[in-house]
C-alpha cells in the first residue's frame, strides 16, 4: 500500500515538475532583461559621474600623482593631486608603465575623455606629444 501511494505521489508531482523547468527559461529571459536594464542604467550614470569628475581635472590641468594596483586583476587606480581617483585599464599590459616613468620627470595630466564601443576611454598626455589612451571602469575614494 505505501508503494502504491509513493508512485500517486510521484506521478502527481511529475507533470508539476516539468511545468516548473519549462517556465524556468522564461524567468532567467525576464532576470536577464531586468539584469540588462538596470547595467544599462548603472553605465549611463557612471559616464554621467566621470564626465563629472573629469571636466574639473581636465579644464584645471591636474596631474596624476600616483598609479597603484586596484584588487582587480589588470585595473589600476590612477590617483590624481586633488584626490580623485579613477580606476583604469588598458588594451595592452604594460602600458601603464611607460606613464609611471613619464610621472618621474614630468608632469603628466588628462587631456580629454572619449566615449568609444569599449567604454569610456581616458586621454593622458606629457612633454613631447606624448599620449597614453586608458579605458575607464569605475571612480575609486582617497584612502
């Protein structure tokens, strides 16, 4: 008799079952648009807050005093004299160096900020012509 009413049971809940995964897709689909609008939102606000940020050290010529590694793996922050600090990455490794040693005997600042395909890119330029083009991935606090 408890095996009859266990195979009730599991073909009873059966149908129920497959109704639930079949409606699953359906709701990552609507997590995955939410999910979408809500970075779609968050990236416009974080253009608006760098554009923000970066009219100030570009119009007053503020040089980058400092380039130290951020916890995630290829961004650095690149701490500027008044305080701000953008975090940063670049298309190829290394770059950030050749700016490193530029900040030794000169000044080096922020000439421009750029939207591009792969997101907002930063300009920063030092004696002789010199320009490093730097992708922007998010606004950082002194320490």
């Amino acid at each position: 008799m408890a095996v009859a009413v266990a195979l009730m049971v599991a073909v009873s809940l059966a149908p129920r079952y497959r109704r639930e995964k079949a409606e699953a897709p359906t709701h990552e689909q609507e997590l995955d648009e939410i999910f979408a609008a809500v970075d779609s939102e968050s990236s416009a606000d974080f253009v608006h807050m760098l554009h923000l940020r970066t009219h100030e050290l570009i119009g007053r010529q503020v040089p980058v005093r400092d380039i130290r590694a951020a916890p995630a793996k290829r961004v650095a922050r690149i701490a500027f004299s008044n305080g701000d600090i953008v975090l940063a990455t670049t298309k190829t490794p290394g770059d950030l160096v050749v700016m490193a040693k530029a900040m030794l005997v000169t000044s080096v600042t922020l000439s421009g900020l750029l939207q591009t395909p792969e997101g907002p890119m930063l300009r920063f330029v030092w004696n002789y012509g010199h320009a490093l083009d730097v992708f922007a991935v998010g606004l950082d606090q002194a320490d």
